[in-house]
C-alpha cells in the first residue's frame, strides 16, 4: 500500500504544483490598461516595509509598511537585514513578450531607486519598470505574461521535492525489510500515513472506498503541514505558503473537482431533487444545496488562507510593539516591551506549531466529509 502511495503522491504532487505555480503568477498579477500582463511583486513592498523602519515617513515606524511584506509574495527570499545592507536570495524572472519570445533573468537585474526599478529582458530587449502601485510594466507597452517563480512558488518546489525524497525512502524501507519495525525516518513517518488512514479516511469514507482517496489525503495533509512548519522557521524567508489564496485556491478547487467527479446517483439525487421534500419546498432546498456545494470548498481555502495568516501577523505585530514603544515613549519602554513580546511570541510560536498540525488535519478531515458525501449510497 506505501509503494502504490510513492506513486499516486508523486503524480499528485505534480498536478498540484503545476495548478498552484500557474494560479499563484495569475494572483500576484496586476493589469494596466489594456494591452499589459503585469505581476505585482512585494519586492517593492520590502523597500517600503525596511524603509519605515530606517527612515519612515517623518522617521515613524509604521507597522503595517514592517508586516505586510514579510507575509506577502515576493520574486526574492528576504534573509536578513534591509533590503540595501541585508541577505536576499533573488529569484527568476520569466516573462513572455507575445510576439518576441521568453525572456529569463534574475530579480536582481531590476535596478533603480526603491520607488521604481528597471531591467531589460536580455532575450526580447523589453524594459521592465517596476513599481510598488502598478506592479511590473514595460517601458515601450509590449504585452507580456508574468510566469516568474514567487517565494511561494520556490517553497512549493522544495516542500514537494522533500516530500518526494522522504515518503519513496519510506516506501524503498518497506521493500528492504519487508514483516520488521520500521526504523529511521520511516519510524517518524509511518504514524502520520496510519492516522490519516486509520483515523480520517476509513472511519469517514468507508473501509472499501477510502484506499481511493488515500493518495489525495496524504499529499494534502504531508504538504500543508510541511508547508506550515516551513514558515515557522526564523531567518529562511518567511514563507507563507498556505497563507497565499493562490495556493488554497488550487487546494480547494481539487478537493470540489474529486468530490464531483465521484459523485454518483444518490449524491445528486439529493443535491436537485431531495427525497421525501414537498415540491413547493425543493424550490427552496435545492439551490441552499447547490450553494452549499460551492461553499464548501470556498470555506476550506478561507479557513487555512486566514489561521495561517493570522498566526504571523500576531508575531510580527508583537514585533513591532518594541519599536512603538522605543520610538514613543523612549528605549526603557522599548526594552520592557521587548521582554514582554519576546515571552509572548514564544508562546505564540509553540502555539503556531500546533496549528501547524491542526489545520492540515482540519483540511484533510473536511475534505474526507466532502468525499464520504459524494460517494455514499443511498439510505432507505
């Protein structure tokens, strides 16, 4: 069951990469007129976040221009320090000038005041303008498509990748020592795969059906969860993987697209022509239901879009209590409150680790609902 498991995760790895890379370019995209394709890239919005701390609009420290860029997607990986004197890991940029070709460079190319930054495309000679309102243009109004690879995007490819890596050794294990406990990494891994079936799939879905769903299940629960560890980790980037809509948006759709693909006769039956209803009140039912079945998966990707999101926000807002206090009401109060904040974002962090794992059962758990609904027969 674990090496049919290595190769459905790693097929659904691959679609759901691809659907998150595409809807993830697609979100951060920003339009300008008619005829430009633009991607709105928080790059920019580092400059500005570093720039309130630095120097701010009249040297105040604003705290949304310090918060927002450390959750928002970027075309770079923010280590450490400002944007001038920091570490940054630039990412590529690929952009597709309709009717000239592909062009591929580094973010780092952009070059400019932190207000606007230009690059050219070394392949189609387009200029680039960069800019915190309008995103990314180009100079002579070419018409162009942002595919680059965002920081979301870049933490997909290395969760999945890892993931890949970890579950196919779990899986070579199991064929190397078949009938003995399992040891190493696979001795980590094998309770998480028995709860989501022991514990999630099976009791929800049903014995004989659950194997079916099983792979979805796991690559959902293994990469939220990964996901949300990644993000917790100080000084790699501040990823927010599943705090970006794109990649909830894509989670969501696939768990609507199994649960309606799969859906037999009952499920329908009762989703348009409920048995046992008046008809008078099936004019009522019917579309509440047909709602609820777009709702469903609507709820799925605010939930794990909005906890995520909100978990960083209170730590990074804590953070920037010890510069209000510092600048308002002197260092004393700046170091009292950076006691304070230290402790509570430490419990805080604790706390985030556990929703790490609470949403991805969360999620996991609703969408075997959601699958149990449309595949349960009839009850008479």
């Amino acid at each position: 069951m674990i090496t049919e498991f290595a190769k459905r995760f790693a097929i659904a790895t691959l679609i759901i990469l691809g659907g998150v890379s595409l809807v993830v370019a697609q979100t951060e995209s920003h339009g300008e007129g008619d005829h430009t394709h633009d991607s709105h890239d928080s790059h920019d919005s580092h400059d500005a976040g570093h720039n309130s701390l630095d120097d701010g609009e009249h040297g105040d420290f604003v705290a949304k221009d310090f918060i927002i860029p450390h959750i928002a997607d970027a075309n770079e990986i923010h280590f450490f320090g400002d944007h001038h004197n920091g570490f940054s890991l630039p990412l590529p940029m690929i952009f597709y000038v309709e009717g000239k070709g592909f062009d591929l460079f580094m973010s780092s190319e952009f070059h400019g005041s932190h207000e606007t930054l230009t690059a050219t495309g070394p392949n189609t000679g387009t200029v680039y303008i960069k800019h915190p309102d309008t995103g990314i243009t180009s100079k002579g109004g070419e018409s162009f498509y942002d595919i680059s690879i965002t920081k979301s995007v870049f933490g997909m490819m290395f969760i999945m990748t890892l993931l890949v890596i970890m579950l196919r050794s779990m899986a070579k294990s199991y064929s190397k020592r078949p009938g003995q406990a399992p040891k190493g990494l696979t001795n980590v891994l094998e309770p998480l795969v028995l709860f989501v079936r022991n514990d999630i799939a099976v009791p929800i879905i049903g014995k004989h059906k659950a194997d079916k769903f099983l792979p979805f299940l796991l690559t959902t629960f293994f990469f939220i969860v990964a996901s949300n560890l990644l993000g917790l980790i100080p000084f790699i980037g501040g990823f927010n993987i599943t705090g970006t809509i794109g990649v909830t948006v894509v989670l969501a759709f696939a768990v609507f697209f199994i649960s309606t693909v799969n859906g037999n006769k009952a499920y329908w039956g009762h989703l348009f022509w409920p048995p046992g209803v008046p008809n008078l009140v099936k004019l009522l039912v019917v579309p509440i239901e047909v709602f609820g079945m777009f709702l469903k998966p609507t709820v799925l990707m605010i939930r794990l879009t909005a906890n995520m999101t909100a978990g960083h926000i209170i730590i990074l807002s804590f953070v920037s209590l010890v510069f209000i206090f510092n600048q308002n009401y002197g260092e004393v109060a700046g170091y009292g409150m950076g006691v304070f904040s230290t402790l509570f974002m430490i419990f805080m962090y604790f706390l985030e680790l556990l929703v790490a794992f609470l949403q991805a059962y969360v999620f996991t758990l609703l969408a075997a609902i959601y699958f149990a609904d449309a595949t349960q027969e009839a009850h008479h």
